[in-house]
C-alpha cells in the first residue's frame, strides 16, 4: 500500500559525530546496516520479495554498481550498499499530489539531496510552466505533447541535448540512442563521460577495447592484484568477497590509495562464521598511501624496474614471445624510462623508494597479475597517460589474455557499460552507424554530438534549448556546480525521467517536466505480458533483469514505455522502427539488437540462457588486439605531476558509506568514523599543524585555480584523519562547486574531480 512521504530531519553541524577510521569491512554491522532499513522502509514481504531476488538468475540486477556476479550465487547475493539501493528505490513511500501545491521549486531547491530522496517514489507526471514556481501534476498525454511540441519547434536538432544514466536498461538504452539519432543529433552525454571515459580513452588507444580483459573468475586465478584509486568496501562491496577468494587461493594484493580504506585492509565476510565472531581476512600485504595524482609515476618507476631486471637477467624478466608477436613499441618506452628521474618519482608519488622497490619486486614475482582501478585512477588532468602506463606495466610481462591476468576498470553505475555497448555515446564509430542505419531505413547524423561537460559549456552559451534526462542526477555530479546551475537555467525545457526527487528536479530551465518511472525492482507488465530487460556488468557478462514486486503506483511507464511514446510523438515515420511493437513486446527490441550491435548476435535466444551470455573481447579471449596496427601498443607518456604551491592541499572527493554516486541514503560514513553529517574535510594531522589549524575547527575551502574564480565551500569540519600527507579529502557531490568545468582530463574530457588545489582558511560563516 502507497504511503505518503514522512517528516525528514536535516542534518545539523552541531551533531556532527567524529570517532577514528575502522580497520576492517562488513561484519554483523554490515548485516545489521543492510536488513533494518529494508524492514523499516519496505516490510517483511517487500524486503523478502526484493533481496532474495537480488542479482539471482531469475532475479534483478543491482542498480547501485557493475560488479559482475559469480556462477554460483549465493543465497544473499548482495551487499549493504545494494540492499540499501534497493530499499531507496523500492519504498512504498510515494509523492503525494499536493507535494507540489505545497513546495515551490524555490524551496525545494534549498533542500539537501537526502532530504529530496526521502519524499518518496515519483508517481504521475508533473510540469513546471515558463514564469511559475511550482510543478503540477499533468497526464501522460499532456506531458509527451509538451515535450513533442518543444522538441519539434527547435530550429536543429543539436538545440537538444539527451543525457543517459547508467541505471537505464540494454534495451531502453538502445531505443534511445535510436530515437536520438531518428531526431537528427548524437547529443548523447552520459554519466560515463564523468567517471571511466579516460579508461576507455586510454584502453581504445593501447589495446582497441574500453572493458575489462578478465572475467570474474580471474581474480581466483590471480597471484597479484594491484588495487589503485579504488574503495571497494564502500563502492563495490561485493568484491571483497572476490579479493577474499585469491586471498585464501594464495593471491598477493597491494592496494594503492591516498586514504587508509577499510575495505582495502581486512574483511569480515558476514556470511562466513569466521566474518561473524572471527579475525575475517586480511587483504592488502602492501598499502601504499600514495600522493594524490602520483600514479603515473609509481607505474613508470615500477616498469623502469621491470627493465632493468631484465637488464641483469637478459631474456628472464620481459615475456618476449608475447612482446614480439602482439606489441609494439616497447624500444621507444624503454629508452624513454631510462631518463626517468627517481626523485622526481618520490616528489610525485610522496612514497619512499624501498616501498616502491617492494611493489616492483612483488610485480616481478607473480605470473598473472591484475591491476584493477577506478575513479581515484580516472578523473586526474593526465589520466589517459596514467591508464596507458597500467597497460604499459601490464603488457610487459604478457599480463593480458590469459587466466588471472589483465586491466580491470571496475564501473561503478550498474550498466553503464552496457549503455555505451548500446550505443549510447557521441563519438559511435562508422560501423554501428551503418548498421543502425540499414536496420532501421535512415542516415543517422555522423557529426560528433556533445559529452556532459561540451553539454554544460553549450547551455551556458545559449546553444542547447532543451535538455531531457533518462535518469541521472547531472546538476549535482557534473564539475563547478554553480555554472551548471547558471547553464541548466538558460535552457527552454529540462526534462528528467527519473524514480525520485533529485537536485537536478530543482534546477530547471524556463519549463520543466518529471516523468516517473518504474524501477528495477518492479514487475514491468505489458500488452505481450510481463517483460524483462537485460544489463552488461563490468567484464562484460550480459544478462537478465526481471523486477519482483508490484509497481507503487498504477500510472507508472518503463522507461521503454516513455521513449517509445515520446519518439511517436516526434520521429514517427523518419524510420522503420516499430514503436508501438516495441513497448509492447522488448523481444521485438532484442531483435534489432542482435542485428546491429557486434557480439550480440541471436540476443533473445542467449539472453535466456540462465546466467546469460559474455560478450567477445579480443585482447582478453584470443590476444587479439583491434588496433590500426593489429597490435598492443606500448606508449610513451610524459610524466607531469600535480603541484602543491605553499599553503595548499591536493583535494580529492569521495563517496561516504551511506552514499551512491549523488544519491544520500543517510548522513553516516561507518568506516570513516562520521556520523550525522557529511560537512567536514580529511587532513592529515602534521598538514594541521603546518597550517596552523586545529582538528576540528571550522575552515573554507577555496579552490586555487588560474581564472580567479572564487569557488568555494563554506564552514567545513576539520578531521584529522592518516591520509597522505599534502592531501586532503572531502565528499562528492559537494566538493563539486571547487571543480572549473575547463579542469578536465586530457583526451576523455572527464571532470579532474580528484585533483582540486584548495585553500583552507578560518571559516568567516
């Protein structure tokens, strides 16, 4: 039964809680963490109905991250942060009509994103008119007329702008991308362009594939895994069960992070015993407290090691066989790293040589090795050149294509990956356009479209004149917050397909409209009966998503219902697509798929395979490598590394514990000993006390940049707290507003969110 949305309390800087970091992941408090909300929010039946389906083979996929699942599923095959995902999105706490008589978009936009999300489930669409202050509740038909008129008025179709979320399914991302490029633009921003674009530049160019090049089971398989800018226990819990596994099978791991992470250092598997009432295991042998943005030169100083190994050992080090047969390039890196400069190194990276020495020695040991990373890697200015060394290091000792060894850029957005696969991006190559086109009867646009950030600077200049959201939250996770803000609001419509309030829900452009939309968890009936729909996961595995509970409202669309209504309203007729057949039987969809997107081939007969299929990869099933030469390419990369002028800090934002990209599931960050708030700021206590600061004052923090812009953070907490010395950290999205939108990484034009200058001076609020 459909409840109306309750009393929520904000958080208050005076109950802010502060208690040192923990030691160790998961446990009973990550049971406990995981059961008693989903009771309280959802019920017993709900709860059991949602989490024993969860990431089951006849269940539905995790929306709150891309770990792959493991051929034999548990019975809880889940984790916290996914059962509280579930338990946010399948509340029966609904958004009552009145709401928006009640609350002004003005006031709205004042409320802090946990508080939004609290209101419960969107249920019927809602639309804000040009020089109003309120939404109000619209019919279906209404809605998709305001939305066909704005978008058919537009003098080209590049006026618009369509942004994609990677909680959307295969076969709505597919339908999309096609009633995009139907309209006439490859406008395709998504939440990759923010997060692993730079992993897919860098990954494209070297080895001719952006995905991973293992499977789950190669982590088993693993003598050493190298973990760098990653924090699986907060952001991927399941795979410290994983690293757990190549732990007990023998496997070395050494972890690579500014920030002591639990989850990097002992995990107490709460479905073991000895994860209840034991030690648990312990997972990194090595922990190096890197300097923020000192990556590149770790790896380059480990494969400078690597050749002079080989030096003293002539034909013993490097794999030559495989070098010679599927690289090239190794000549030009190994004289370049010859010049390599080890104080430089040690400046860069803020390590000691013999901690670098045990690295490299470890590397040199182990047969198979996998580097796996993530945002920590990604969202620097040399980013690119950074994943380029990891493929570097890796290709050296023919650590690529073959068992428990490869690159494992671990996607944090559960099918962000299947999205791009789909078709989802601005820059899709000839060969997809061309099959997309003679698919469907048309000429897709082949002019590159724009990325999030291009999105952002289009808006502000006045170019993009309607903006319309298949899920996401784009004004809080996109760099500089206040000129995305000012751009939003320069649009003639915003548009947001979404489950619940967000910030971006409050940030409109002269008109807005919500369409509500089912989630994952709910059972998606149809005029054919009910359907399923399927994602891609982080290695690449496809499979089946079928949702378990009954939707919280009868007037709810899938987001396959919403694109096929809305491309009837605009691009009917300038293709072959079935529209109507589509919303009515996703078959007809996997269909079309199968006939356009290489490896997909015969979709709805291996879709139906129980556990579903794994899409081909060249460098990781055969060392194959389409590249223009055929061959893996060993880079040269110029090492540049981020200055710290006196007086300053390298800044990174982080997720907290109760946290899902912008999504706030509650103010607590367990394993960094916050509690009730997310106002404070990490630093290191000797950073303190050159400073001249005291653990717990109130500081602003300004961001340090060459336009003189004055960004930034009003009346943080200060935290002492082990990170690496120079560096501080706060949380995302907040520290967004610190981030210029021209502060990007070279190549993928990803925000550099993890490397921000900051000032910290006695707060003035």
């Amino acid at each position: 039964m459909p409840r109306k949305n309750p009393r929520v309390e904000e958080a208050d800087e005076k109950d802010l809680e502060v208690s040192g970091p923990k030691e160790w992941a998961a446990g009973m408090p990550g049971v406990l963490h995981s059961i008693q909300p989903a009771l309280k929010h959802m019920g017993v039946s709900r709860t059991e109905k949602t989490l024993l389906a969860l990431n089951q083979k006849d269940g539905f996929d995790c929306m709150s991250c891309a770990w792959p699942d493991p051929g034999h599923r548990k019975t809880f095959e889940f984790c916290e942060n996914g059962a509280k995902a579930v338990t946010w999105e399948a509340t029966p706490v609904v958004v009552a009509s009145e709401f928006w008589a009640e609350h002004p978009v003005s006031e709205l936009r004042h409320k802090p994103e946990y508080w939004l999300g609290m209101q419960g489930r969107l249920t019927e669409p809602v639309y804000k008119p040009a020089g109003e202050d309120h939404y109000r509740p619209v019919s279906w038909d209404e809605a998709f007329r305001i939305l066909g008129d704005k978008l058919n008025g537009l003098a080209s179709p590049d006026e618009a702008a369509f942004y994609t979320s990677g909680r959307t399914s295969n076969e709505a991302a597919f339908i999309y991308q096609l009633f995009v490029r139907a309209y006439g633009t490859n406008n395709l921003p998504d939440c990759s362009n923010m997060c692993h674009e730079s992993s897919g530049w860098a990954m494209g160019q070297t080895i001719g594939i952006g995905k991973a090049t293992i499977t789950y089971d190669d982590f088993a398989k693993a003598q050493l895994i190298i973990i760098m800018g990653q924090n699986p226990g907060t952001n991927h819990p399941r795979m410290l069960t994983a690293l757990e596994e190549a732990k007990e099978a023998g496997c070395t791991i050494a972890a690579v992070n500014p920030l002591p992470e639990a989850g990097l250092m002992r995990y107490k598997n709460p479905q073991k015993i000895k994860g209840i009432i034991g030690h648990g295991t312990e997972l990194a042998d090595q922990y190096l407290q890197i300097r923020v943005g000192g990556d590149m030169a770790l790896l380059q100083a480990i494969s400078k090691r690597v050749f002079e190994a080989e030096a003293k050992n002539p034909g013993a080090v490097l794999d030559h066989e495989f070098l010679e047969a599927h690289c090239q390039g190794l000549e030009e890196l190994k004289e370049h790293l010859a010049q390599l400069d080890e104080e430089t190194v040690l400046e860069a990276t803020g390590l000691r040589s013999d901690e670098i020495d045990e690295l490299a020695y470890r590397y040199l040991k182990a047969d198979r090795v996998i580097i796996t990373w993530a945002m920590g890697i990604t969202q620097h200015k040399k980013a690119v050149a950074t994943i380029k060394e990891i493929i570097n290091l890796l290709l050296l000792r023919g650590n690529i294509g073959k068992p428990g060894a490869g690159a494992s850029p671990i996607r944090g957005h559960s099918n962000v990956q299947g999205d791009r696969t789909m078709g989802i991006w601005e820059q899709m190559p000839p060969a997809f356009l061309d099959a997309l086109g003679k698919e469907f009867d048309f000429e897709p646009p082949r002019e590159h479209g724009l990325d999030a950030v291009q999105t952002i600077g289009k808006m502000r200049d006045g170019g993009i004149k309607v903006f319309v959201a298949l899920g996401g939250n784009l004004v809080a996770a996109i760099s500089d917050t206040h000129a995305a803000e000012a751009a939003m609001e320069n649009t003639d419509l915003t548009v947001q397909i979404s489950t619940k309030l967000n910030r971006s829900h409050t940030v409109t452009g002269k008109e807005a409209l919500i369409l509500p939309t089912m989630g994952r968890t709910e059972i998606d009936m149809q005029a054919s009966g009910s359907q399923f729909v399927s994602v891609e996961d982080t290695v690449c595995a496809v499979h089946a998503s079928e949702g378990k509970v009954r939707p919280v409202a009868p007037n709810l669309l899938s987001e396959v219902a919403i694109v096929c209504r809305l491309a009837r309203e605009t691009v009917a007729g300038r293709t072959s697509a079935d529209w109507e057949g589509f919303e009515k039987n996703y078959d007809l969809i996997r269909d079309h798929i199968s006939h356009v997107v290489a490896g997909c081939e015969s979709y709805n007969d291996k879709i139906r395979q129980r556990g579903g299929f794994v899409l081909p990869n060249g460098p990781r099933d055969s060392r194959t490598f389409p590249t223009p030469t055929g061959k893996a390419m060993l880079t040269v990369n110029h090492l540049e590394h981020v200055e710290r002028p006196a007086g300053t800090l390298i800044l990174q934002s982080v997720r907290s514990h109760d946290q899902f990209n912008t999504t706030i599931y509650g103010y607590n960050d367990r394993y960094r000993g916050i509690k009730k708030g997310r106002d404070v700021v990490f630093v290191s206590p000797e950073d303190i006390a050159e400073l001249g600061l005291n653990d717990g004052q109130f500081v602003d923090l300004h961001g340090v940049y060459e336009d003189n812009v004055d960004r930034v953070m009003r009346r943080l907490r200060v935290v002492s707290y082990p990170t690496a010395q120079g560096c501080a950290a706060t949380y995302y999205p907040e520290a967004n507003v610190l981030v210029p939108l021209d502060s990007v990484a070279e190549g993928s034009n990803t925000p550099a969110s993890k490397a921000v200058i900051v000032r910290l001076e006695p707060s003035t609020a």
